[in-house]
C-alpha cells in the first residue's frame, strides 16, 4: 500500500505543479493587459473567475514545490533542473504577489512554518534561541498588519461577512438553514443588522451582497449546522495531519487549500475542487494491512462521499438557480407580465431574497400601482446593501410621482449624505441625478447629468 501511495503522491505532485505552470502561463497576456486596465488586478484570473482562487492554486502547487526542494535539494545532482525548478517556483511566487491575494500569501506562509517545523533541527533552534524567535514573530505581525492595511476595505468587508455569516448559523444553528440558502440567509441577517441603526460608516460602505461564501467553513455552517462545519473542518485538519504522519508532500498543499479556505471560495471553483477531492483521497487511502485496513477504507468511503456531495456542483458547473431565476423574472418584466414576474419571484423563495430581486419586485408592483408594496420593497433592498443608491433613487422617484413630496426630499437628502465611489461610474451618476431631482423639489433646478456607460 505504500508503494501505491508513493506512486499516487507523485502523480498528484507532477499534475497539480503542471497545472500551476498553465495558470501562470494563461495569466501572462493578463498581467500584460493591466497599464490598459488601470492596473486593475482583478483581470489576472488565470483560467478561473477571479483572482483570488487563481492565486491559490499557485500558491497550492508553490507549497508543493517548495516542500519538494526542501526536502530533496541535496538529493538533486542536476545543476540544469534546479536551475529550473527554481526559475518555476519564481514564476509561482511572482504570481501571487502580483495578484495581491493576502489568503493565498498567507496559506503558503503557514505552509512554510509548518514544514519547517518538521525539522527537529529548527525546533532546537527555537528552544535554544527564543528571544530570535520571539523577534522574528514580532516582525512577522507587522507584517501582517501592513499586509492588512493593503486592502483595508476588502480585509474590513470579510470581518463583516464573517460576523453575518455567524449570525445566520445562530439562527438555525444544529440543522442550518437549508440546502443553496446561503444568499436568502446572509440577505435576511444584513437587513436586520442595518434595520436596527446606529452603524458604522465603515461597515455601511464594505457591505456588500456577494453570491459565494468567502469563508466556506463559516458558509457550510450557514446552510447545514455547526455540526457539518465541524465536520469539515475536521476532515481538513486530520488530512493535513495523515499527509504529515506519512511524510507527504501534499500535506502543505491542503495546508494552503484549508487556510485559504477561510478567506475564500474554493468549493465555488471547479480546478480547487478537483484538488481538494485528490489531496483528500491521498490522505486518507489506507496504508495498512488486516482488520484495520477495513476500517480504513470505510473512512475514505464516508470522506470522499461527504466532500463530492459538496464539490459536485462547482466541478460539474451547475447554472446557478439564482442567476436563472433573475433571467426569467427580468425577461416577463420585459414583456410586462409584471404580475407572473412577481410570481416568479416568491416561487423562487430562497433563490431571489437578494436585492435586485426586491428592487425587481418593487419595479412590478409600482408598474402594478401598488405603492405601498414596492416602497416596502426598495426599502428591503436598501437595507440589504445600504451603500446601494438605486432602491433609493427609484423610491425617491416613486414618491415624487406619487405626490410625496416631503418624502421624496427625505430621501434625496439621506442619499445626499451617502458614500459614492468615485471608480463607479454609474454609482456617480445617480448620485448627481439624486441631487439634481432634490434640487428640483426644493425648487433651486440645476443642469442635468448626460448618462453614462457602466461595467
């Protein structure tokens, strides 16, 4: 059995390093296009949705690489090969660091520590040198601090999705809230949280409605329990452990896969599925012999099952009901069935809590003349994402068209006060028209906006 698992570790090491070596290599006429793209980084994807995951699975494959040459560099008689591995573990690292994602930085740097941590050697060190060590842990935190306040806003919004996506797991807490009822379940916590007041700008700014989880575990949590969150994060943390007690490489890989795991995605993502099934499937193949083996092979069976129920959807690229049921809603909005796209819509149930859906519905109902309905409505959306200017834009309009004058004004001065993204066009431009329609209420008109384009 050994031998089969020394065999499958090198399949996995060669496939999943080759795989790096292509995401890289896709990403070059990315990173070539950015002076064009304002030096945005969110055009280097790879071959993935999104920079983040794309960095992660070079971050996975330079975790294995790295472990490869640090385990083996004297074992290597080649000048020509380390020459090369190297120059492939540069363009690994570059990668990430080009790509800013601070997951997958980190992931690979716990990666690091626990593999030097296998060294006996180091951890002599560290028992002989603890002011050293304290130091370089000391400079370590600054780092991490200044690594934070790189994207601060983005590093604020995941602390806040995080305390979202706990709330909704202490509303359902032992069962969750249901199977794809993640965005039904985050929505309904952040209207509440804002419903009650009294929040932070900072929070009100990063508050965003995202369709992915960016921390699966806390995401698991959400749709089936605690106990399925645990769950997984066991299976993660004991593959680590069986890869570490069999010497395996792809031990630090599944290290950088469960670190960045908190931060991101990856069960969204179909290429860090696939290796997360691989990473998982090595690390608890038996590697034994007689009554025990048997045991083994139950576990891996219970494992493996687990993990394709949860990666199934990302590998086979299930159009998102969510996605399908906003097409169809939209599409009879079109057509002005404006009563079947409401029905439509609380069909959906779960699938359409998000706020277009609300900002939708309420289009139908004011198209239907049933105010009261549609002003609840955009009010819902607003507080779902409360930076959002288009529910109160539209609520400011309806209420002017409605003889609402005092209300209109009301709104149009609480949007006055609104943070706006200068980078956003189309948020700009409601602004201005907000302003300009409020100047007109109060009877001082000033030119109109012309409209512009949007992303």
């Amino acid at each position: 059995m050994n031998k089969i698992f020394q065999i499958i570790e090198k399949i996995f090491v060669v496939l999943i390093c080759a795989f790096g070596i292509y995401e890289a290599v896709v990403a070059v006429p990315q990173i070539i296009q950015l002076p064009k793209y304002h030096w945005d980084i969110n055009i280097i994807k790879g071959s993935v949705v999104e920079s983040g995951p794309h960095a992660a699975l070079l971050a996975i494959a330079a975790a294995l690489l790295g472990a490869f040459l640090f385990e083996n560099w004297k074992k290597i008689k080649s000048i020509v090969l380390k020459i090369v591995l190297i120059i492939i573990l540069a363009v690994y690292l570059i990668g990430i660091l080009i790509s800013l994602s601070r997951a997958s930085m980190f992931g690979l740097f716990v990666a690091f520590v626990v593999l030097l941590l296998q060294k006996q050697s180091v951890k002599d060190w560290i028992h002989a040198n603890k002011k050293k060590f304290y130091a370089i842990l000391g400079v370590i935190v600054v780092l991490a601090a200044g690594i934070f306040f790189l994207k601060k806003d983005s590093a604020i919004g995941r602390f806040h999705i995080w305390d979202m996506q706990i709330r909704a797991i202490a509303s359902h807490p032992l069962l969750g809230n249901g199977t794809d009822s993640y965005i039904a379940s985050y929505c309904r916590e952040q209207a509440n949280y804002f419903k009650a007041g009294g929040r932070s700008p900072i929070r009100i700014r990063v508050a965003g409605c995202l369709p992915v989880k960016v921390n699966d575990y806390l995401g698991l949590g959400v749709e089936h329990g605690i106990f399925a969150m645990l769950a997984f994060i066991a299976i993660i943390y004991f593959g680590i452990k069986r890869l570490l007690r069999k010497k395996s490489l792809l031990a630090y890989g599944l290290i950088v896969w469960g670190v960045f795991a908190i931060f991101s995605f990856p069960l969204a993502v179909k290429p860090l599925c696939i290796i997360l099934l691989a990473l998982l499937f090595a690390a608890y193949l038996p590697c034994c012999c007689g009554k025990k083996m048997i045991w083994e092979i139950i576990l891996l069976a219970v494992v493996m099952s687990l993990s394709i129920y949860k990666t199934i959807p990302a590998i086979e690229e299930r159009p998102s009901p969510y996605r399908s049921y906003y097409k169809k809603a939209h599409d009879l909005q079109a057509q002005r069935h404006y009563k079947e796209s409401n029905a439509l819509i609380k069909e959906g149930g779960k699938y359409c809590k998000a706020p277009e859906f609300h900002i939708l519905a309420a289009q139908n109902y004011e198209k239907l003349r049933q105010y009261d309905m549609a002003e609840k409505e955009y009010l819902q959306a607003h507080y779902i994402v409360p930076c959002r200017i288009e529910p109160m834009l539209s609520l400011m309009k309806m209420y002017q068209k409605t003889g609402r004058k005092d209300d209109a004004i009301r709104i149009g001065e609480e949007i006055s006060g609104m943070w706006v993204n200068p980078n956003n066009a189309i948020m700009c431009f409601m602004y201005r028209e907000a302003r300009m329609l409020l100047a007109e209420l109060k009877g001082t008109p000033i030119k109109r906006p012309q409209k512009v384009s949007g992303n």
